[in-house]
C-alpha cells in the first residue's frame, strides 16, 4: 500500500485527530484514569503529543546478535518513514515528530535488537531509494510486499493489509464478507483507489446473477463521507482498514463489519519493515518481532492504534507479494 491509496482520508483525518485531544497515558492509548475519565466507554483516546511514551521492549541478546556487524557496531537503528495518515505514520501536535503504529513498531524491533531507534521522515519515493541505498537500515512505512519490491529489497511483515466495510455504529448491517451484501447498498468508495476496483468487480457479479446493483458514491474528503454515513445518505465506506479501523476506534460512530485483503480474493496482503537487499537485517527484524508477537507486546501496540484486526500470527521473510503487474 502506498500513501495515494489513503489519501481520500487527507486533512479531515488529522481534524478528527485534534478533535482526540491529547491525554497522558502509560503508553497503551485509553489507558489510565485520566483517559477513563475524558473518552466514553468503548471509545479509543489517543496520544498525540511528542512525548508518546511508548511500550518498550527488552533486549534478546540472541536476536541482537544477528544484526550484521556494521549496524551493531554503530548502534543505531536509523528507520525511514513517510508521515502522511493516522493512525500509520503522522506529525504530532508540534508539527515535526513523527509517531504512530510504525513509529511503534519500529521502537519495539529497536529494543530487541539492543540499538537505539532514529526516524527520518521523508518521501514516499525517497524512502525507497534511501532504503536501498543503504543509507536507512529499514522502511516502516505501510509497504506492501509485492513481487516486484522483492527484486530489489528484502521484508519482513509485521501487519495485514486490509481492506475495511466501515457502517454506522447503529446499523442493521452486521457483516459484509461477499459482493451479494452489497446488493442494493448505498456505498462510498475512493475514486481511483483499488477499494473502488474491488468494488465496482463486486458490483458487477451481482448484476450478471441479477441482483440490485450498489449506488456507488463519491466524496472528496472523508468529512463529508462520514457526514453522508451519519446521515443515511449512505449505508456503507470501504476504505484502507487502518483509517476506517481508527475512526471507529476513536469515534464511537461507526463500527467494521468486514475486512478484505488489499491483494484481492487470492492472496493476503502484507505490511512488512523493508531493508536493503541481502544486507542481512530482514531476518533478526523478523525474529525481533516474532519475540514480540510471542511475549504479547506486539498485541499491545495495535490495540493502542485500534488496529488489532491487523495482527499476523507470526512475521515471515520475504512471503508471497502481489503478483507482478502484467
């Protein structure tokens, strides 16, 4: 997944952000009196100052000493990112720091490894270009694997790439898995985006089996999307699981009632750190976030994003990506 695929979310994303407010926490948004006290019940609060006081992780000496020998002797886990939509990768309430789900997990892999994390924020496509480099050992940065990618660069997952059906939180809708539940339904969907392809496939197998066709609806930003869903206007969003994920998570307004691989209906797609490729570093990082996945702080750190529904079983180097563009 690359940013041009979120970005129907754009500035009304960060609006509902300042909305959230900022409340110190123990580093698990939602966590502590003080949350309790200013979200209601089942809503998600989260931190978005500078000082995020993430969940930390301990050293694996085992795990840290397969980290190639020129990183280990520097110290460093120098990562890139581009910040461009909560919950991923964002600025904080000063405009400058980088932080969110990657920023969190990229800490947590720093900690095993027994280096010392620092974020770069940069282009989409000079992350690219600095990941091979060299100049940054890794990526986090919601990247896809892709055939293509794995040319030229080495992976490691951490997250699913998903797809989400995001519905009022009063609806009669209570789950949306195959295209005969959208027969009929008022939907919003990206322009341009690949939700809309899946959509617009979906929306013609059931006119070819004879059901009612979806009314498909667009809108430029994400306020008026949710605006029309408030309203009625529309029965249903597909969009990027991570945003729908989170807005419903800090909201209150709307809840996921289906998600749907990004890669399509044969194959599940997959977020993953990239790294130079054969630089050595793709396997401790996924060793580093296995022992992660095991000890439960792994699960701690999507929970804090609301993005529990993103969680792998176990990180894998290198998988299956999307095919190649034909």
């Amino acid at each position: 997944m690359s940013p041009s695929r979120l970005s129907v979310l754009g500035v009304s994303a960060l609006l509902l952000l300042a909305a959230c407010g900022t409340v110190p926490d123990d580093g698990a948004a939602g966590s502590g009196a003080a949350a309790a006290a200013a979200a209601p019940p089942g809503v998600l609060k989260i931190n978005t100052s500078p000082e995020q006081n993430r969940i930390r992780a301990e050293k694996v000496e085992a795990i840290a000493a397969e980290v190639p020998a020129a990183i280990r002797a520097k110290g460093e886990f120098l990562i890139g990112t581009s910040t461009f939509e909560p919950p991923l990768s964002f600025v904080a309430d000063d405009n400058v720091t980088p932080i969110g789900v990657e920023e969190d997990i990229a800490s947590l892999v720093a900690d095993v490894l027994g280096l010392k994390l620092r974020i770069e924020a940069t282009s989409w496509e000079n992350l690219f270009l600095a990941v091979r480099s060299g100049k940054y050992a890794a990526g986090f940065s919601n990247i896809t694997v892709t055939e293509e990618r794995k040319d030229i660069y080495d992976f490691a997952t951490y997250r699913l790439d998903q797809l989400a059906w995001e519905v009022p939180k009063n609806s009669k809708i209570t789950s949306i898995a195959k295209p005969a539940d959208v027969a009929g339904l008022s939907v919003a969907v990206g322009s341009g985006t690949n939700q809309e392809k899946i959509l617009l496939g979906w929306d013609k197998q059931n006119r070819a089996a004879g059901l009612k066709p979806a009314q498909i609806q667009y809108y430029k930003q994400a306020a008026d999307t949710y605006l029309a869903l408030k309203s009625g206007r529309i029965q249903a969003y597909f969009a990027p699981n991570p945003t729908s994920a989170y807005h419903a998570a800090v909201s209150g307004d709307t809840k996921i009632v289906g998600t749907y691989s990004g890669a399509g209906p044969t194959l599940q797609g997959l977020i993953a750190a990239m790294t130079q490729k054969g630089n050595g570093l793709a396997k401790p990082i996924a060793d580093a976030l296995n022992a992660l996945i095991k000890d439960g702080t792994y699960a701690k750190v999507l929970a804090r994003w609301g993005l529990s529904n993103e969680a792998v079983p176990e990180s894998l180097v290198n998988p299956p990506g999307l095919p190649r563009e034909q």
